[in-house]
C-alpha cells in the first residue's frame, strides 16, 4: 500500500460524507417541504430571534385556522392581499362564538404586539426551521453557486463508479517487475519442502 492509498481513502471519506450533508440540506428544504404540501421561506429580520435568525429557512404548511394556538409561529400577511410575509408567534386567540375571529402576533424580540390579523391573512404554520441556509439561497451568487456545486459533486459521484477501484490492482512496484521474472520463482509462490 502506498502513502497515497490513505489520502485518497480520507478525502473519499470527507467528500462522501459532504455529499450525504448536502443531501440531506436538499432534503430538509426541499423535497420534505413538497411532500408536506409545505413552502420553504428565508427570514429576513430579527424580529424572532433567538429562536429564528436572519437566513434561516422556515418550512410553513398551510394551517386551518382552528387549530393554530397561542405559542405557535405563524406566517401570515400583514396586509390581506399584500404579498409581504411575515412570520411571528401567536400570543393570543380571539374567537367569535364558535369560530375563530382574529390572532394576536408578536415576534419574540419585539416589545409590541402586531396589529391583530384575520383567519384570512394566515398563510400557514412553521413546522420546521433550518438555520443559515437562506444565507445561500437569497444572496445573487447563491443559486449559481449551489447548481455548481451540485454539478461538481455529481460529475465526482460518476467518476467514482465509473474508475475502477486503484486500491485492488497490483501496486506498479510489483506489478512489471513480476512481467519481467516470468519463467521464474514469485516471492509469493510455496516452496517445496
């Protein structure tokens, strides 16, 4: 074995383990968040910290409004028909009569409550967070950056089952000396007693 042979085991091992990291950050981004009819969102502020930071990716699945409670964390509109989103917790619950009437919502860092929203202005409730991968996602290099690192690892996954495994062919110091020697006595051979 060469010197060689444990270096290429160990970056092997790393860029494998790489690979199984990014793929379960695609996973948790994507693929979940479509299975769950979810939508992935990057926070923006820091209205939520400590529990959300800015860059932070949110997994908000649309939620009845009868079932969200106070504590939960909500996506909503601010504004019906706005198109600005804003995720906060839900501090209180107003119900009219057997229905749910309004929410309550503040973000953990702020002093204030929001001004209270309607059913209709909830767009879903967070299920999960995956912290500073909105960082890679929303700045102008990111998704170039992604896709090529996406096809990096694809182009070393297909070399990696397309070259054969170097490790198992005879090292170059035995292999042409032993082409030399035909005829005669290996070092591997048995000798007879």
């Amino acid at each position: 074995m060469t010197a060689v042979a444990p270096l290429h085991r160990a970056w092997s091992v790393v860029v494998g383990a790489v690979m199984v990291a990014l793929l379960a950050l695609a996973a948790a981004v994507v693929a979940v968040p479509a299975l769950l009819g979810a939508t992935p969102l990057t926070v923006l502020s820091g209205s939520m910290e400590p529990a959300l930071s800015p860059g932070d990716v949110v997994v908000v699945r649309p939620v009845d409004p009868a079932e969200v409670r106070v504590d939960d964390v909500v996506t909503f509109q601010p504004v019906s028909g706005d198109p600005t989103l804003v995720t906060h917790r839900v501090v209180g619950v107003t119900w009219g009569g057997e229905r749910v009437a309004g929410f309550t919502t503040r973000g953990d860092a702020n002093g204030a409550a929001d001004d209270p929203i309607v059913p209709g202005q909830v767009q879903g409730r967070v299920v999960y967070s995956v912290p500073l991968v909105g960082h890679l996602t929303n700045a102008s290099w990111g998704p170039t950056a992604l896709t090529a690192g996406a096809v990096a690892l694809l182009v070393y996954g297909v070399v990696t089952v397309v070259t054969p495994d170097r490790s198992r062919r005879p090292s170059r110091r035995h292999g042409p000396r032993r082409a030399r020697r035909a005829g005669t006595r290996s070092h591997l051979e048995e000798v007879p007693r």
